[in-house]
C-alpha cells in the first residue's frame, strides 16, 4: 500500500507539474481584458496569429509537439471581440478599432506578461497583416517568422477592395463584434499595409497551399506572384509548397509545420544548443511520421475526405460527380450537418433550389448553430 501511495504521490506531482506549464489567462490593457494562453519554457518565446474570424484555440493541435521539442514559450491570444478576449469600452467611432489599435492591444499585453523582447512570429491567413506590421515596429526583436498561407497586401488591389465592400457585413452582436469590425475596416487596414515595408533583415519561411479556393484564374495568378515576389526580394525568405493541403495547413499536414517552425527555432540557437535540440527532433519526426500514416489510414473514406472530394469536382466545375459523392456522404453520414451543407451548397450552385433548401433545412436540424 505505500509502495502504490508513494507512486500515486508522483503521478500526482507530475501531472500537476505539467499542467502548471499552460497559463491561460485575461491580461487587463486598459479597462477591459485579452485573452493570453501561455505554454512555459526557456528560450525565445513564439507567438501564433490567427486568421480572421478565429481566435487563440485554433492552434491548439500542434503546440504541445512544439514544444515537447523545442522547451520554448509558446504563446497564443484572441484579438479584441474574438474568443474570450473584449473590445475597449472607450472607443466609440468603428474607424478606432482598426489594426493599429489592434497591434497596440497585443503590444500591451505582451508587455505586461513580458515577453517585450526577443519573439518568433507564426501567422495564418490575416495574422499575416498583423505579423507584418509588428516585425515594422520592432525589427531588432522579431527574430524569425514561419508565415503560414499569410496575407501580403499586394493581394488586395484596388478592385478587390470594391468587390469586398459589396459583400454583405457581418450582424455587429456582443458576439461577433470581432469580425465586425475586422470587416468594417479591412479596407483601412490595406491601406496601413500598403505604407509599410517588411524588414530587410527578419528571416521568414512562407509556407503556401497550391489549392485554389475557387478564385478566378487570373486572381490565383496575381496571389501566387505576390508570394513569389515577397520571397524573392531578399535572401533569408524561403518558400515552400505545401502540396495536398488547403487554407489551414497545420491541420491538413501539421508534421510539415510542427517540423518548419522547429527549424526556424533551431535556427535562432548558438551551435551547442542545437546539437543537444536534433536528438529531439529525430525522435519527434519518427513519432510524426507514425501518426501521419495513422491519420491517413483513419481518414481513407472518411467524411472529411469525401467532402474534400466533392468540392474538388466543384472546383473543376464537374457538378454531376460533385452531387454524387456529397450525396453519397449524406448517406454514409446520416448525423452530419457540414455533409447536408456542403450537398446544399452543390445542389444550390447546380440551380436545384428546392433540394438545396431541403438539405440547408436538415443541416440546421442537425446543428441549429450553422449560420
């Protein structure tokens, strides 16, 4: 009996000791409070940026393999109106809640909990803008930046901007005032983007998704171009191709990203210490690379991947074969909301109205949340 008790006394210890690690906390900047979610350790801290209309958890499946390796601080947050963070009670024009008042926000709180010095940057999507814009103000202290299919503003011309204003707001709730005004000022968001040059000498991997979201041809072009041009302007930007992953590529292929920040960090080391960090990584590239082949085997046929499917024949304008496997989800997958949705969206794009409605109606019965 104490033999087990003494056992259960340091499970106990070490459970408590790793979950201490993890700090998740409301940083008061002003009156009001933001989100911070902390993961302990030593060396130079990274700092993870969401896209637009996501907030701090949508990193969550690759940090603890971040930093089982590296044993560096890793740091996520929600913007202001995203998530559990809130938006500043004393602004009262829409026009004050643009990205220079976001970037202060995050400058402030990454000031109070200290982490005002040395950084590594990881943006996704619209993160891009914010990284941008952080490593213009403090071009001594960011130290690396793994962009992950991150906005560059030579994207947004002028004729995008006009088709963007014609699409419809978001409904400005106590819930969505995030991506409300994120929206309402995108356009002067490009406009702060287009004064500001990023700096010469911040290293940067720029890791894109080769699949195209349904954009004109000529749109696609000018995307890939941007990139290409950004990598291509100094010598310490690397490119690379995450070939078979959409938007969200540390969810499609997160052994590609959890590997490419792990170099950028190592990069930043003296020589001894990446010497005792490649043990570490060898072993973390076996364990990726196992998980790897099970997720493919688990996903062969799975939701997930006929709905990848069918919006694959979308993209290539092939409808008939498109309704055809997002039926076929439907049928395999009688529970699901997104599969009744996505065979909505194919039967409304092939002007089968009516079905179309009746599949949106069963997706909402499913998940009455589905907006």
């Amino acid at each position: 009996m104490r033999h087990f008790y003494l056992k259960f006394l340091i499970l106990f210890f070490l459970s408590f000791s790793m979950h201490s690690q993890t700090l998740d906390t409301l940083v008061d900047i002003g009156g009001y409070k933001m989100h911070f979610k902390i993961m302990k350790g030593k060396g130079i801290p990274i700092l993870f940026d969401a896209g637009a209309g996501n907030d701090g958890s949508i990193w969550d499946n690759i940090l603890e393999k971040i930093h089982k390796v590296t044993g560096t601080t890793l740091i996520t947050y929600d913007r202001s109106g995203f998530g559990k963070s809130e938006v500043n009670p004393n602004l009262k024009n829409e026009s004050d809640f643009g990205i220079l008042n976001g970037i202060k926000e995050l400058e402030t709180g990454l000031s109070k909990l200290g982490f005002n010095n040395e950084i590594i940057l990881v943006p996704h999507s619209y993160g891009g803008f914010y990284t941008t814009l952080y490593a213009s103000r403090h071009p001594d202290k960011v130290k690396y930046v793994v962009r992950i299919d991150a906005n560059l503003v030579g994207v947004y011309t002028d004729d995008v901007l006009k088709i963007m204003a014609d699409e419809e707001t978001p409904p400005k709730t106590p819930e969505t005032l995030g991506i409300y005004y994120l929206v309402k000022n995108y356009p002067e968001t490009v406009k702060v983007l287009r004064t500001i040059d990023f700096p010469s000498n911040v290293p940067v991997i720029d890791i894109i998704s080769p699949i195209n979201r349904g954009y004109p041809d000529e749109y696609w072009a000018l995307i890939n171009k941007v990139h290409k041009d950004f990598v291509d302007a100094e010598s310490n930007r690397v490119e690379l191709i995450a070939d078979g992953s959409g938007h969200y590529i540390f969810k499609d292929n997160p052994g590609l990203i959890i590997n490419t920040i792990i170099k950028a960090y190592s990069e930043t080391l003296d020589e001894n210490q990446q010497n005792v960090l490649l043990k570490k990584v060898l072993d973390n590239a076996i364990e990726l690379s196992i998980e790897a082949k099970k997720t493919e085997m688990e996903n062969l046929h799975s939701e997930n991947d006929l709905n990848e499917w069918g919006y694959t024949f979308m993209r290539n304008e092939e409808l008939e074969k498109a309704l055809e496997v997002f039926k076929l989800n439907t049928m395999l997958f009688p529970d699901s909301w997104n599969a009744y949705d996505s065979y909505g969206e194919a039967l409304l794009k092939s002007n089968k109205k009516a079905e179309a409605i009746e599949m949106y109606e069963k997706s909402i019965e499913l998940n009455p949340e589905n907006e």
